[in-house]
C-alpha cells in the first residue's frame, strides 16, 4: 500500500505517509504473526489479513512498540535506549531526505539566491552571448592579459624545436 502525502503537508504531526514498510515493520509483523499462529495454528489467510489490519489501526500498550516517522508502520525497537525513530536505514535516509529538503525550502524563502557574477556569460545556448559590453571587458581584465611580441615569438621557436608535444625533434640526421 502506497498512499503518499501532498508536498506541502510533509512532515507535519498527524499526517500519515504511508510508504512501502521498512525493514523493522517487517520483522515486526513476523513476529506478530508468528505469536499468532502459535496460538490458532488453524487460522487462515483472511484471520491474518484482520490481525495485520487490527495492529495497523491500534495504539500499542508496549513502549518498546512505536510508528516509524517515515513510513508510519508499528515496529519493535530493540535499541539499547529505546530512542530509535525510524523502523530501518531506509526509512531513515527518507526521512532526512524529507527533513533537508523542507530546510532547503525555508532556507530559499527567508534568504533569496544572491546574485551570482557566473551569470554574464550565456554559454549552453545555440548562440553564446555576453549580458552586456561591460561585462565581457571586466571578465577580460579579471583573467587575461595580451601577450607581447617577444613572447609570441619565444612561444613558436620552442612549438618548431619540440613540436606538438613534449619530445624534441630532430632536425638534422647524424653520419657515422
């Protein structure tokens, strides 16, 4: 059974999410089920059926015995300290999945993005433009700087001596 709960009404005391069971809901029901057919080894299907029904709906007397925060499925903790939230590892990185993205969301509301200085140059469209003149100037001053004629010059007699690589050519043969 997956009933999901709308965006808005997420982590909200009272609303149930029901999820796909974790882990300790399973081992939970296992047990449970187990106790019962120990006691009516006789019952069928549809016996079980209400018994599973019947513990989903009820309020545990056991203080050992919770809802899980996630999927919202009765299971047993048998931590140490009986302070466990969630019935599994899944159930918990949903929860946190859910948690950190309701943080995001009050996050973006109360402080807006801050203007980013990445956003002057439109590069992933089919034409890549500048947003304006001054902004393509200053990018330019940030970064680059043009090279003199000495250096140019330097650069291509080393590009003939090694050529494309990093290997010198050899530019004469040698007689023996």
């Amino acid at each position: 059974m997956t009933i999901k709960q709308p965006y808005e009404n997420e982590l909200q005391p009272g609303h149930y999410l029901f999820e796909e069971p974790g882990e300790g809901v399973i081992q939970y029901a296992r047990a449970i089920t187990a106790q019962y057919l120990e006691e009516n080894p006789d019952a069928d299907r549809e016996e079980l059926l209400d018994l599973m029904a019947a513990i989903i709906d009820q309020k545990p007397d056991n203080k050992r015995v919770k809802r899980c925060d996630f999927c919202r499925y009765l299971w047993h903790d048998d931590s140490k300290r009986n302070n466990k939230r969630t019935c599994s590892d899944e159930c918990k990185r949903g929860l946190k999945t859910l948690q950190k993205r309701k943080q995001r969301k009050v996050k973006t509301v109360e402080e807006p993005p801050k203007e980013n200085r990445g956003h002057k140059y439109y590069a992933h469209y089919e034409y890549p433009f500048w947003v304006s003149e001054q902004a393509m100037l200053s990018s330019r001053i940030d970064g680059e700087s043009f090279m003199n004629h000495d250096a140019i010059d330097r650069i291509s007699a080393e590009q003939e001596i090694y050529g494309g690589g990093n290997r010198k050519v050899v530019t004469h043969e040698r007689l023996d």
